[in-house]
C-alpha cells in the first residue's frame, strides 16, 4: 500500500527531476552566455537600436558547443538524486534530511560532469556547470518545499489523510498511535480504538476513545467509517481479534496487522513497514498503481470531453422537464461512496416533486428485494421522465460527480444510506472502491436482476478489476443503453 503509493510518487517526482535538469541547464547557459557577452570587447546589446538577429545567432553558436553536456546531464542528476533517496519517502522526511541530499547529490553530479568532460576532452566552462548545478539545486529544492508544504497545509486543513482504527492496547498498538500523532503530515489521523473484553468501561485507551471491544467491531466499521484498521493485538487476545479481521474482510477495509495475520479468503497479503515498523496488509480492493492512477486521470479527461459533447442535449432536456413538469430540473440526493463517505448524487428528476412522500404508500408494489425500491411502472414517474430513464439520460448530470472525483466512469453504482442499513455484510464490501455510473450488472440485465445477484457482479468486479476489464464494460454499455435493455 504505502509502497505502491510512495513508487509512483517517486517516479513522477524522478521524471520531474529530469526536466528541471533540462531547464536548469537552459537558463545556466542563458546566464553564462549574458555574462560572457556583456563582459566582452563586442557588446551587442538586445536595445538601444542594435538589431537582435547578431545575437541570436551568436548564442546559437555558443550553445551548439556546449550542448553536449545534455546528453550526459538530464539521465545523471535524476539518478544521483534518486541513489542518494530523494524520491523516497516524500511527504515523510524533514526539510532538512531533504537539504543534506540535496548538497551530497549535487556535489556528486558535479564532480562527475567534470570528469567527464576531462576525459572525453570537451570544452567546457567551469562557470557555467558551477551556474548549472547551482541552478538545479535550487530548483529542485523548489520543489520539494512546494511538495512538502502542499502536503502541510492539505492536511492541517483535513483534508488528504486517512482515518485509522487502532486495535489493540500493547506496546505496538502506542507506538503506532504516537507516530502518527507526532508526525501529523504523514497523513494518518488515529480517531479510535477497539479493545480486549476486559476493558470495555475504558472511555480512553492510550489517549483515543474506546469504541467498543472485538466483537463489535463491525459495528464499529459501520458507524465510523475508518480508512484503514490497524490490528497491533497482544499475542494473548489473538485468538478474540480474529472476528474483528473478518469484519474488515468482509466490508472491504484495508487492513494493517502487527505482527501476526489471519487466513483470508479474499483480502490479498502484501508486507509493508511503516517508519520501520513491520506491516502485513490485506486488502481486497485493487492495489494503488499506475492503472488506477491512469483510470483516475482518464475518468476526469472522459468527464470533460463528454460534458462538451452532451452540453447541448442537457440544455435541451433541462427545458424539457421544466415546460412539461412543476419542481426542480436536477433531482440531488446524498448517497454512500467510497468507503461509505456520503456525497450529493446529481441526476435529472424523473419524477413528480412529491415522489419521497408518496415511496411510503407504494413500498407493498416493490419488485425488487427489500433493500432497493424499485417499480416497472411507478406513477411517479413523469412522461418525460419515462423516456429519460429508458436511455438513461437522467444520469448524465453524474459527469459532474466524476469531474469533482466523487465517481467514476465504471464502478458499483452509489446506494442511499436507508439501502446500505439493510445490507448484508459482505455486501457492504461494495463500498471499498469508488462508485460507478456502469458496471457489470449494467451489462448483466440491469433491472432484471435480483439484488443478491446485483451485489454478487459488483465484487466480482472488484475481485478482477484491471483497465481491460473497464474497456469492456465501456464498449459493452453502450449497446445495452441504445436498445433500452433492462430499463425500468
């Protein structure tokens, strides 16, 4: 987890280093150029009435001739930051561990350019690799101070960080809780713990609230919605915690487990340390990645390009509903998503303004199982309403849900708080990855579906998510929104 993440952190920062290095080199040369021509017997200046067209033709000249030190300069100073641990860690190291690599790093660069052009005999002014270094340092220096105080104030502002329970009482179980209180920008905020039976009048334990003792720990998972749980259990209530794994597992939260694990039968084991403290993770959702990062950054990309396509079709459906029915033209309702945090669901309203109050007088008519409120023929539903469900034009205002992070293009699709109350525990696993406009069960029958299997395709998504298997789903919705399949 923490090694996934810090990886592609690292090789964007890497890659960052790379055209610092590049620009660095530009602007150092500019300089020792300005300086060179200027201190010159023939000055020509770029004012005055003087013509520019010497000039440039003269800094052409000089640069061809020490351009060369690209070529060995924008692969040489990433890697050398790179062996001495820059792109390690970021967001954890202080400024000043980041100050001591910057100097050794540099220092190393620069000896070993010159080196290389003793050797291979190229020309070279001593000015300008000094300027060129020196003008990197600062640079980059740059930004990591951009980067570290990104990460300060995103997080002094709650934001960026991820909730953790602690369970446990021993020494571990402090220590971790003492870490991520001292070193608060490294983005985990301890917000409660789950203790030993024999503790459970405890309100405090190691300065946390006590939210209940192992067994209920499920509930405990429902009603505070944690990030992430790490078990630092003592060896002797091993054997108690072990249902408490079980209700991680089977919600789909990401588990940290001090020093002991547990068979699973469906979170996946991965070693981790944290600040050189062993972890063994278990996570049944996909691993943080470059194909998550890519599906992240296509989702906002996709969301922007469709907004422009389907701008003109929304205007003219907004205008639809608002001649042809009284009330709002957006219907907007708070629902469950990632991890179960509530946001507010756009759709195109569908219905008649009063469609909340009168869902109590047709519950008897539900055709679906008793969690989700559906009816073929709801007279709710206006005339307009009634086309705009068949091919699933009430749900492009969710494009914004994606531009603003909160969806995806392809994922389980976001449930109401009332809906998840009722679910099963090992559905409620649906919650570990963010929601969806389509998925599987779009693809599968959509409304024809019973509930259970509803629930099953969506972890079975989960279970066998890649960027191919998104592409499919993709291609495959399409065709089954243009022929109205399963809408109801």
């Amino acid at each position: 987890m923490l090694k996934e993440r810090a990886y592609i952190v690292g090789r964007i920062s890497l890659f960052a280093d790379a055209a610092i290095t590049a620009l660095s080199l530009w602007l150092a040369f500019y300089a020792w150029f300005l300086v060179y021509q200027y201190s010159g017997p023939n000055i020509v200046l770029p004012f005055g009435g003087y013509r520019l067209l010497p000039l440039f033709r003269q800094f052409n000249i000089r640069f061809a001739e020490q351009a060369w030190l690209y070529i060995p300069a924008i692969p040489l100073v990433p890697l050398v930051l790179e062996a001495y641990g820059l792109h390690e860690g970021i967001g954890f190291r202080r400024v000043r561990d980041t100050l001591r690599i910057l100097v050794r790093a540099h220092l190393v660069a620069l000896m070993v350019l010159a080196v290389i052009s003793v050797v291979l005999k190229f020309k070279i002014s001593r000015v300008l690799l000094v300027a060129f270094v020196g003008i990197t340092f600062v640079l980059v220096l740059l930004k990591e101070l951009i980067i570290f105080e990104y990460v300060r104030l995103s997080r002094a502002h709650g934001r960026n960080f991820r909730t953790v329970l602690v369970v446990g009482v021993g020494e571990i179980a402090r220590k971790m809780i003492r870490r991520m209180h001292d070193q608060p920008q490294w983005g985990f905020k301890a917000v409660g713990c789950v203790v030993p039976p024999h503790m459970r009048t405890e309100k405090l334990v190691n300065g946390l609230p006590n939210f209940g003792v192992y067994d209920d720990t499920a509930q405990v998972l429902k009603t505070h919605h944690p990030d992430l749980v790490v078990f630092a259990v003592d060896k002797r209530y091993i054997a108690e915690a072990e249902q408490a794994i079980y209700a991680c597992e089977t919600q789909g939260i990401d588990i940290w487990m001090i020093p002991d694990f547990f068979d699973t039968s469906v979170a996946k084991l991965s070693f981790d340390d944290f600040q050189r403290l062993p972890v063994m993770s278990f996570r049944t959702t996909p691993e943080y990645s470059w194909q998550v990062l890519i599906k992240d950054f296509f989702d906002r990309v996709a969301a922007a390009v469709l907004l422009a396509v389907i701008a003109p079709i929304m205007i003219l459906v907004a205008i639809l509903i608002k001649v042809t029915s009284r009330g709002p033209i957006l219907f907007k309702q708070v629902r469950q998503g990632f991890r179960g945090k509530p946001f507010m669901l756009y759709k195109f309203r569908t219905m008649v303004s009063n469609a909340e109050q009168l869902k109590a007088e047709l519950e008897v008519l539900n055709e679906m199982d008793e969690v989700v409120f559906k009816i073929e023929r709801d007279p709710r539903i206006t005339p307009i309403g009634r086309v705009l469900r068949k091919w699933s034009i009430d749900e492009l205002p969710q494009v914004f849900n994606i531009l603003k992070g909160e969806m995806s293009l392809v994922g389980p699709r976001p449930m109401l708080h009332t809906e998840i109350e009722k679910f099963k525990y090992w559905q409620r696993r649906k919650l570990s990855v963010k929601p969806g406009l389509t998925c599987l069960w779009q693809i599968s029958g959509r409304s024809n579906l019973r509930f259970e299997d509803w629930m099953r395709l969506d972890l079975e998504y989960i279970d066998n998510w890649s960027l191919l298997l998104d592409a499919k789903i993709l291609l495959q919705t399409l065709p089954v929104v243009l022929v109205a399949k399963g809408a109801k």
